[in-house]
C-alpha cells in the first residue's frame, strides 16, 4: 500500500498542471520539429537575423524545452568556435 500524498505534494503537481495548461499555444511545435529547424535558425540567428520573429513557435519551444534547449546552446557552442 503507498503512503498518501500530502496536501503539499497535491498543491505542487495541481499548480505545475495549471501552468503547462496556461503556458499551451494555439500553435506548437514538437521536438521533432525542432531538432529538423535548429540548424537553420542557429545558422540565422548567427548572421544577426531577427530569429525570435522569424520563428516564433520554435523560440517558444526552446523556452520551454530543456532537451531542445541544450541541443540548442551545443549547435551555438560550435558555430561560436568554427572559424568564420
């Protein structure tokens, strides 16, 4: 049998569903999705391009995302250090 949840433990996963719920757009996109961007807005981003009007959902996403984020700051990572 599993102890009960306490009031404080319920208050914590009801308050972190109502922010996923809160935070959802109209329009999202999934990992997938990114991961098939990320080149090309990296590589935009790197040229001084407007990336975050560009590509509002993937931005979005990234915010959101600790995965596609970190996946994100690695492609950075290496265009900062390849030779122009």
């Amino acid at each position: 049998m599993q102890p009960a949840l306490s009031a404080r433990h319920l208050s914590s996963q009801l308050g972190k569903f109502l922010r996923m719920v809160f935070d959802t757009d109209e329009v999202e996109i999934s990992c997938d999705e990114v991961f098939e961007m990320l080149d090309r807005y990296v590589e935009l981003e790197a040229r001084g391009e407007d990336v975050a009007h560009l590509f509002p959902p993937l931005m979005k996403h990234l915010e959101r995302c600790k995965d596609c984020r970190e996946e994100y700051e690695a492609l950075r990572r290496i265009m900062q250090a390849s030779p122009a």
